[in-house]
C-alpha cells in the first residue's frame, strides 16, 4: 500500500490528528510504526469503547503494530474509579472483552501499566516532569477525562504519567478519543522538555448515548449503551428503542455505530426488508447508507434491525464466553453483570 493510501486508510473516521503532516512523513519512512490506545478498567465495557479498536483494524491494514494499555494505575489514579484491589480483576475482564470483540487478523500486543509505571527509570521521568509542569497546566489537561471537580493529587499526576507512556511504551502514535485532546496536547509539550520526541496524536470521536439529546455514551447509565455481552434479546429491545429521527444522519447514535463499528469490521451492511418496502439491499460504503437515509428511502425501523443483527453477530464471541463465566462478572459487582 503506498502512503497517500495509508493516509486515508487512517484519517477515516478521526476528528483530529496532531499533525497529519508528522503522521504523512511518519508513514513514508516507517514500514511498521508503532500506535497505541489506552482504556482504564473502570466502569463495565460497552460498545462506546470499541471505537478507537476499531480504528486500530485500518491501523493494521496500513501496516502500524497495535498496542493497547490496560491502564490499571491509571484507573485507581482517577479518583480511585477502579479499587486498587480489583485492578486484576478489571484488567483480565477488559481484555477479554477486548480480544472477543473484534476479527483481529494480528491480536494487539497487550500490556498493563503496573508492568513498567513503577520501574525505577519512568518514576524518575514521573517526578522530572513533575517539576516542570504547573498545577495550572496539569489541571487544564486531565480536565475532561478525570472528574476535577476537587481533584485529588494523583488527578493532576494522570497526565503526566500518560505522556510519559508514549515513551516507554516505544510507540509512535498515541490514539484516543477526542475528550483526551488536552492530554494528547500536554504530552507533545512536555516529552521534548525531558529530550523525548513528541508522537503524533490521533482523535477518534465520542459516541453518543443511545437515548440521544447530546449527552455521550455512558457506562453509569445502563441504557445508553449496549454491553459487549449483551443478549440478542437485549441488545434487540436497546436498538429499537435508540434515538433515531428519520432523514437525520447528524447526531444520530445508529447511524454514528453504523459508521464507527459495522463498516470498519463488516466491511458492508445488509439491510434485509420485505419487497414491498425495497427489498433487501447492501450498502457497500457509509456514504451510500446516509444518502440513502437522508432521502428516508432508508427507514429507521429497517436500519435498527440491520444494526442489531450486525451488532449481535459482531459480538457473538463475547457474549459466549461469559454466559459460561458468569462468575468473572460477579466478582467485579453488580453493575458488570
């Protein structure tokens, strides 16, 4: 693949690169960079998550190596939104959850924070930086991914410690979502004031919550999202009770998980109707089903159906493992189950 191809490959479906101009040259003179993505082990995992893994599946199209970060530290960092005791515990759900829920063609490499965050070198680097950087600008970066409302010390640590993952993780690329713009930002100040190369930073956007009116996907609200293991039956009764205003692609979750999750793994969508309505059609491209929607020759019934037939199927393998480990979730409390 030449690199104006790698290029689009992976700008699609991003709200931000920093700078597209570093990850242009980055392709033309690296045969295999190195990106990562980092999730803490917080809440339980639903579909919002996987939208920067699926970013990761044209990352490995376009021939990037994958990593991904359980951020353990990180969680219990964050206003202690993980226990410390649990942090195991959430690790291994996570990344099973992860694992069972795409078709990777080369699974990630996967990689705790506790297996480096505490080695002597990276504290040192920790308590460096530390130095250099005010309460003022450590605030500003953790603003919109920790809770900041009376932070807690180890709050205003959290971005300095994600910056410096880029560097002992050995990566090239940091991936993440749009809400982290302000520590993506932080650490490509902060590594060159530690003679540490900055990475390019890439965004992917926010999903929004199933029930609509603006607000993002969350895991502390149980029906604005869909669990990987999820029932079909569950998985059914959410979708058709998603926002969806016909003729309206814009801020609209279905057409957003559609585009972010279907498309990157399906590669296609197949609505499947009665002749009298259309008949069935498959949609080859994102541009073609939204057309096709803005025209309402697409209606929101028949487009929730396909999306939670993909959906159920998608997650499939997930969903087996854990009706039969049922007790892994248990042990992680009520709201996993």
């Amino acid at each position: 693949m030449d690199p104006d191809s790698k290029l689009d490959l992976v700008r699609r479906n991003t709200s931000e690169i920093l700078t597209e101009e570093e990850l242009r040259v980055l392709l033309e003179t690296k045969s295999n960079p190195v990106a990562y993505d980092g999730i803490t082990v917080t809440g339980p995992f639903h579909m919002g998550y996987l939208i920067p893994f699926g970013k990761m599946l044209d990352f490995d199209k376009a021939g990037i190596k994958n990593k991904i970060l359980v951020a353990d530290v990180h969680s219990a960092m964050d206003d202690l939104k993980a226990p410390w005791e649990q942090l195991d515990k959430r690790s291994e759900y996570y990344q099973k959850c992860i694992e069972l829920s795409f078709p990777w063609e080369r699974t990630p490499e996967f990689i705790r924070g506790s297996e480096f965050q505490y080695d002597k070198d990276y504290v040192k680097d920790l308590f460096k930086m530390a130095t250099l950087a005010t309460v003022a600008r450590s605030t500003r970066a953790a603003s919109e991914v920790t809770r900041m409302k009376n932070p807690k010390v180890s709050e205003l640590v959290y971005p300095i410690m994600q910056a410096l993952d880029e560097e002992y993780l050995g990566v090239d690329i940091q991936l993440g979502g749009i809400d982290q713009r302000h520590i993506l930002a932080f650490a490509r100040e902060y590594l060159p004031k530690l003679g540490y190369r900055p990475r390019v930073e890439i965004m992917t956007p926010l999903i929004l919550s199933l029930k609509g009116s603006g607000a993002k996907m969350s895991a502390s609200i149980r029906e604005s999202h869909i669990r990987v293991y999820d029932s079909e039956d569950q998985i059914k009764k959410k979708i058709t009770n998603a926002y969806c205003p016909e003729g309206q692609v814009e801020d609209n979750p279905i057409i957003q998980l559609s585009q972010y999750i279907v498309f990157p793994i399906m590669g296609q969508m197949k609505i499947e109707r009665e002749t009298k309505f259309g008949g069935d059609v498959a949609f080859e491209n994102l541009q073609d089903l939204q057309d096709s929607y803005l025209k309402k020759e697409l209606h929101p019934s028949d487009l929730k159906n396909a999306l939670a037939r993909e959906l159920t199927e998608i997650f499939s393998r997930a969903r087996e493992f854990f009706s039969k480990n049922r007790a892994m979730l248990a042990e992680l409390g009520e709201e996993f189950v």
